[in-house]
C-alpha cells in the first residue's frame, strides 16, 4: 500500500535528520540501537520511519542482516545520478490544509480575474470542507505568505489594495538559456555548502519547461564528483541559521543531540571538509574564554541569539581568517607553532612527491637543499593533525621540529609501538 505524503507531515525535523544520519548514513545502527541511544519508544521510531520512506526513493533505501539485527542504510552510483533525494525530506515541512488551498485556489482565482481584493477572493472562495473555513483574517495571513514567497504581488487601487499574480520571471528566457541555467544548477547543487536552494530550483525550472515550454530537460551526465557529499543537505538549516546570524552580527545558541545545556557563542568561520564531507563553525565560547571548532552535524538545536556588542564583534572579525593558521580543524592553543619537515626522494623517478608537497601543504614554504632532499616549512596552531599527512610519506619524510608540540616524539613513539607487534623486525 502506498504511503500517503499528506498524512506524513514534517513537523519536527531535527527527528528526521537524526534518524537520516544514525541510521541510513552510518549505515550500522539497527531500530533497536537507535532506540536505546536516542531514549525514544519503539512506535515513535516507526512513525518518523514511516515519513522518511514517503520522500526517499526505495532504490536509495536498503536493508542488510547482521546477525539478529536488520540495518537500514543509503547508497547511490555517484556516476549514474548526481540526484540528491534527502533534499526532498524538506519539502513538506508543517504545513496546514488550509495552506494548501489558499496556495491553489487564490492562484486559480487571479488566473481567472487579474486583480482582486482580499474581500472579493474571500466571496469566490470554494466553501465545501468544513474543516478548513477562511475568514477574513486567516486569509489575509495567507495572502501576506504568498506575497512574501513571490507568488503573488499587490496593487494600490483608490484605498483599496488588490492582489495580482506575480509576472513570469522566466519570459524573457530562450529555452537554451533556461537548459544552461539547469546545467549550472547541476553543478552547484553538488559543490555548494547550501546545496537545497539550487535542488529545489533546479526541480522548479525542470517543471516549468515541462508545463510551460513543453520541454524535457534530459538528464545530465555531464559532471562526476570524486567527493560528492549528499548527506551535507541534512544540515542546510543549521548552517543557514549560522550563516544569518554572522550577516547580522548575533551571538548563537547551540545545544547538542544530547540533551546538554545551550552553549551562547560568537560564531565565527565555517569550514567544509572536502575529501570527508564534515563542516565546523569556529566559535568563541565567553562563559569559558575559550574557541571551539563544532560539528555542525552535531549541532541538535541553533538559535539565532541577541545582538552582539562591540568587544564580542572584534572578537569575530579575528576569526575571519581562522581556518589559515590550522591545518585541519582544531583549535588547540593560542599560538602557532612552525613545522619543519624534511623530505627526501629520487626526483626522477618520483616527481609527484614534489607536486603533493605543493598540492597539499597549505601554502607552506619550500625549499630545495639539494638534489632530492627539500625543506618544508609551515605554521599552525596544532601541529599534531599533520601525523597522518607525514605518516602518508612513509620513509621519504621526516618531521625535524614541531616547536613545544613535540610532535616529532609522538611519531618517534608510534612507530616504535608498531615495531613492536612485530616480533621478527
């Protein structure tokens, strides 16, 4: 039996992104963990289970058994379809019956008559669901919405203001000029760090084409992603939140999934991770003179907090730049430190080694010492994230100085504990 989508509203998402993110893209979590972890009942699991399955494809839906346990979990051919389906979990958020026919029948009026008033749309109204009656106040609130949202505008007439579909945007557009829009729209609905925008008008010109222009647009292939992180869309709405409160120069408030008391922090810089996929915001926690680079996916609840004063707006503007002084994420400590890493290869016979040192190291200093043997210099805040980035080296680098980090000695340390599981080296 098919799911009904007007029964499964969306009323409290931070449910849905929850459910989306522990268990379709970890992939590992049964029902019964994700119970236990969240603290929710079993029949509150189905129900928001139920909503997610009306707005996700069944291909984009899997299921495997391990052991006892069924577990859920997405895939997608990254190379077949660039189609973001969790974008559609938004699309029907908390809305009323009463919402859906003032957004069809006003629209169906004013196609009929081009102006009119509030009072006149209120007469030709249809009156034939008792649960849904419009009055003159109610329809004024959903007049004002579609004004707001652009469907509809207003015109002085005397003292009286009428209504009136808003002109068609896209007129002046040749069709090619709208097919090389979608195309655009491809792309940045898969770099963009707000990637719903660009899904949901891409959606729009699609159907537009379709009804008004009897045009399909064909299915593009034209892009591959090597890093394509579909389930960033999950968190749009948090990151918008951040995103407005900078603009506007607010404090925000964040509280994490798990249950913690509601930090108040001076958002700073945002940072996509582009080979994992994670995004942070750099705050300034004042309770605790400290910086915190958060998650945004464990962001459970952001609000938009007072204005900030003037110390708390310098204390912004000096993160503007934060992300230049990591290497990666962390915002361990107040001073950099200056890394020094030795690199030694045959440059005949490996010459990509030179070009990731380039590629990859930020923007540190290189120097050549002689044939084959190149100094690398850099500073950060943490030089320990870079374990991973000269352990990836092998042999051919060697980390001489790391200031009062020491990072040199924890690799010194590590590498000793792995010869050691080794008995016959």
């Amino acid at each position: 039996m098919a799911l009904n989508k007007s029964t499964l509203l969306i009323r409290d998402y931070e449910n849905i992104r929850s459910i989306l993110r522990d268990v379709y893209i970890y992939g590992c979590f049964s029902k019964d963990d994700y119970v236990e972890k969240q603290g929710i009942s079993g029949r509150k699991y189905d129900k928001e289970q139920q909503r997610i399955s009306a707005y996700l494809p069944k291909k984009f839906i899997r299921k495997r058994r391990i052991d006892k346990k069924v577990v859920l979990y997405c895939t997608y051919d990254g190379m077949e379809s660039s189609e973001n389906y969790l974008a559609d979990t938004y699309r029907n958020k908390s809305f009323t019956a009463l919402d859906v026919m003032s957004f069809f029948f006003v629209q169906e009026l004013l196609n009929e008559t081009p102006e009119m008033t509030a009072g006149e749309i209120l007469d030709l109204l249809p009156d034939f669901n008792e649960e849904v009656i419009f009055t003159k106040d109610n329809l004024r609130v959903k007049l004002d919405e579609l004004v707001d949202k652009g469907f509809i505008t207003t015109v002085k007439d005397g003292r009286n203001v009428k209504y009136k579909l808003s002109s068609d945007i896209w007129s002046d557009f040749s069709e090619d000029e709208l097919l090389d829009i979608c195309t655009y729209l491809e792309f940045m609905k898969n770099v963009s760090p707000i990637e719903m925008p660009y899904c949901f008008l891409y959606d729009k010109i699609k159907l537009y084409l379709r009804t008004e222009r009897g045009v399909e647009v064909p299915e593009y292939k034209i892009f591959s992603f090597k890093h394509s992180h579909l389930f960033n869309v999950l968190d749009n709405d948090v990151l918008l939140g951040i995103l407005r409160a900078k603009a506007d120069s607010r404090l925000i408030k964040v509280a994490d999934s798990y249950g913690q008391k509601a930090k108040s922090l001076i958002p700073g810089e945002i940072v996509h991770d582009s080979v994992y996929g994670r995004q942070y915001v750099y705050c300034y926690y004042p309770d605790e003179d400290r910086y915190l680079a958060l998650r945004i996916d464990k962001i459970g609840e952001l609000t938009i907090d007072r204005e900030m004063t003037d110390e708390e707006r310098s204390l912004a503007r000096k993160m503007a730049n934060y992300s230049d002084e990591c290497w990666a994420t962390s915002s361990y400590g107040d001073k950099t430190s200056e890394v020094v890493i030795q690199f030694m290869f045959d440059e005949e016979k490996e010459p990509y080694i030179l070009r990731r040192i380039s590629t990859e190291g930020h923007g540190g200093a290189i120097e050549k010492k002689s044939d084959g043997l190149y100094e690398y210099r850099i500073s950060v805040r943490d030089p320990d994230e870079m374990i991973p980035w000269i352990r990836s080296f092998g042999e051919r680098a060697k980390l001489i100085s790391s200031g009062e980090r020491k990072t040199e000695e924890k690799i010194k340390e590590d590498w000793k504990r792995a010869l050691e599981k080794y008995d016959s080296l």
